[in-house]
C-alpha cells in the first residue's frame, strides 16, 4: 500500500503544483539555514582530537601578578601559556607517556626545484613527540627523534603546501633547504593536515591553519627566534637579549602532555605541584596554587572558543525552521481540505480513518524527502559561498572561518534527521485531521 499511496502523493503534487512548490520551498529553507548552522557549529565546538580526549592535557601554572589576574573574565585560570624554564623543568619528568614544548616563529625558506625565491613561511619550533602526540599524518617520511632536540639537528618537517611550492609536490624527503640562513635536511612533508580548532595552539585565532614548516625546538633559541605567536609579561625585568628572555617570567611556551591513565595524571599532577612548592619557596609563583592539566574538550571551553551568540545563532536558525513548518502545516492543511470530496469517497468506499492517515502521512513524507534534499543542495551552495566570500576577503589565504564552512558528512545526517522532524512536525496534525471529516457531506455534493 506504500506504494500505492506514494503514486497518489505524485498525482496530488501535479493537481497542485503551485502550492506544493511553496510548501517544498519553505521545508528546503529551514533545512538549509539548520544545516549551515550546525555545520559551522559542529565544527567550531567540535574536538577534533576526541578519541585522545582522556589522554592529551594543556600544561598551565599561574605565575602571573600577585596584584592582578590575567583573565578578568576568568580569574580561575591560569595564563594558556609557560615560562620557557618553567616549561623546560616539567618536560624533563618521564612520567607522561609523550610531551611536546612549543612555540610559533616566523622563517623565510628558499631553495627547492620549483620555487628558488625566498619567502615567508610560518613555523613552528617543537619537540619530537608533536607529531606522535597529536597524530599528525605524513605523506613522505616522518618526524625526527628526541636525539635531534638535543643537537639541534638541523633537519625540517614541511606541509603538503609547502612541499608543492618548493619541489612541485614530489618526495622532497633528503632534499636540502636553507631556513632561516641555515640549511636544513627535509626527513618529511605532511599530508593536508589542519584540525579545526587548532586546539594545541588557539593564541593568535583558533580557526588558523597549521604551520608551514617544522624543526626542533632548540633551533629557537640557537637562532634567537622570538615568537611570532603571544608572548605576555607582568613584570618590569631585563630582556636585552635572548638568554634574559629565556630566563624571565614572560609567558610564550605552550606545553602538552600525553598522559595514558588516572595514575598517570595524578603524578604528573604532584610532580607540578612539588615544583610550584620549590618555587614558591624560592620567591616565585606568587600567587596561589593554580596547576591546571586541562583536557582538549575543557581547554576549548575555557579558551572560548564556542561563544554563547553561537549558541543562540544556533537557537535562532531552529526557530526559523518551526516558522517554516508553521507555514507548511497550513499549506498542507488547506491542500488536504480542498481534496476533503474525494477522501470523502474513499472513506464511504470502506478506507478507514487509519488508512486515511497513512496515505497523507505518507504524502507529506514525499514531500518533505524532496524537501530536505533541495534542502541539503541549498546548503552546500550557501556554504560553498560563504567559504568564497571568505576566501577573498583574505585573497585566496586559507585559515579563519572558511576552514569551518565546508560540506561534510555531518550536514547530511543533519538534513536526514530534520527531514524526519520537517514530516512528523507539519504531516501528524493535517494527516488526523482529514481523517476525522465526515465523509457524508462531501458524497451529497458529488
């Protein structure tokens, strides 16, 4: 009978064409809006590194003015980032299963076969585990070992990116490039790589895309590197040169650690806490005790990077949708009582009021089906714009909020799980109500 009734719902479309292409259009615009919606949502409140979400923390510790909070607006928290010593103490503990210290600099790379000019490249300066740690994917060769931290061995890790404008995408691994006037080994090129948010460094936008370029962290200070990323001080101190900088209370390291159990972390907790005690014995740390080892999902809440307009941008497309359904509920409604005469007859030829409802319930499910799918083309078209127009206001550069307005498998769940909202929201009441008629009235006027 499905079958049948859906050759029926095909029949009612073609007598009403007008009508139903409204009520098709106004299903397909409250998806559509959803679906961009919570596209951009989920990928905004998203972690993308969920299936480590018990195992990576951010290292935190509070050193900052004993007169003053770094973060008004959250004076629970400590400052997102370490002190160089503070940072390079705590990764000397063998306790985490892997650590990474980190920081952001600018570089200008030259060489390669396809492009010999020099120019700018952001990098990044970090330990070996980063790429282990966070799981990031190569396409040719991998990343260094801890032996190479301590030299600095003067070997390189490049983006996909990078690799095509230097070689023309070719296996780069063993070629030579000269970073930053010294001449590095390439040991491996990365395939497309760029979480969203990028959550292990969210100082100068969390929507960014990676770095271009990677090398041991001691290559920083043996080339006096300063950050190009956030580097914050509180306190009048000599920073004449490098060395002063290393040893001050600015922050500017960013610090994780791969911890693999409750055990695991609660050591790892007692051992900062053992430090900070040294410290605060020593005149540091002035302010009380905040040692924070804060997973990738809490780091993104506290960090702000879900606002709460999100949320309430979110709310808003929903409501758009139920005015849409609204709409279409009195469409329908109005459609099914212009065909009351020939439901009339069905009825007196013996259908029940349970059929009756079954093939208008039925009818709206087609409807609604071709409306989520309309629905979810509207909504890779308005994505698709949105990631173009972004993209040329920052000229063809990637990164920003264009990284978040791309079509991906979760709109489509999102369209189907609407379609089913759209067909039992607008079809349960239009559908009973047609079925409660008496069909008396209608055979007289036949």
């Amino acid at each position: 009978m499905t079958a049948y009734y859906m050759r029926l719902a095909l029949k009612s479309f073609q007598r009403n064409l007008g009508l139903t292409a409204l009520m098709v259009g106004a299903i397909a615009l409250g998806i559509a809006v959803c679906v961009m919606t919570m596209t951009v949502f989920h990928a905004m409140s998203g972690n993308p590194i969920w299936w480590k979400g018990d195992r990576l923390y951010a290292v935190t510790m509070d050193n900052w003015d004993p007169n003053d909070v770094y973060d008004p607006l959250h004076p629970e928290l400590a400052p997102p980032m370490l002190t160089y010593k503070d940072a390079k103490f705590l990764s000397q503990s063998n306790i985490p299963e892997r650590k990474v210290m980190m920081y952001k600099v600018n570089s200008i790379v030259t060489g390669g076969t396809a492009e010999r000019r020099p120019h700018h490249v952001i990098s990044r300066a970090t330990t070996a585990d980063f790429f282990a740690m966070f799981e990031v994917p190569f396409e040719y060769g991998s990343g260094w070992s801890a032996a190479a931290d301590e030299g600095p061995q003067p070997v390189i890790v490049i983006s996909q990116k990078e690799n095509q404008t230097l070689f023309g995408g070719g296996n780069s691994v063993g070629r030579n490039i000269i970073w930053n006037n010294t001449q590095f080994r390439i040991i491996g090129v990365l395939k497309d790589w760029s979480p969203q948010p990028k959550f292990y460094d969210l100082n100068n936008g969390p929507f960014d895309v990676p770095e271009d370029a990677y090398v041991p962290l001691g290559w920083g200070p043996n080339l006096e590197l300063l950050s190009a990323g956030s580097s914050n001080c509180w306190k009048p101190e000599p920073l004449d040169s490098f060395p002063e900088y290393m040893s001050s209370d600015c922050t500017w390291i960013e610090m994780w650690v791969e911890l693999p159990n409750a055990k695991a972390r609660e050591r790892f907790q007692n051992f900062m806490d053992g430090y900070w005690s040294d410290q605060h014995a020593a005149g540091r740390f002035p302010r009380p005790r905040r040692n924070q080892l804060t997973p990738v999902g809490q780091w993104l809440i506290d960090q702000g990077v879900v606002q709460n307009d999100n949320r309430v941008l979110v709310g808003l497309s929903f409501a758009f949708l139920a005015v849409c359904l609204i709409n279409t509920i009195g469409l329908l409604l109005a459609k099914f009582l212009n065909g009351a005469a020939i439901t009339g007859v069905r009825r007196a030829l013996g259908a029940s009021r349970r059929e009756v409802f079954k093939q208008h319930l039925v009818e709206v499910g087609v409807l609604a089906s071709i409306g989520a799918l309309l629905g979810l083309g509207l909504s890779a078209v308005g994505l698709w714009l949105v990631h173009a127009l972004y993209a040329s206001v920052r000229f063809g550069e990637r990164g920003g909020f264009q990284e978040l307005t791309h079509f991906d498998t979760t709109s489509v769940i999102w369209a189907v799980i609407l379609a089913v909202i759209a067909t039992l929201a607008a079809g349960l009441y239009p559908a009973w109500r047609i079925g409660r008629l008496p069909p008396a009235v209608y055979l007289k006027s036949q």
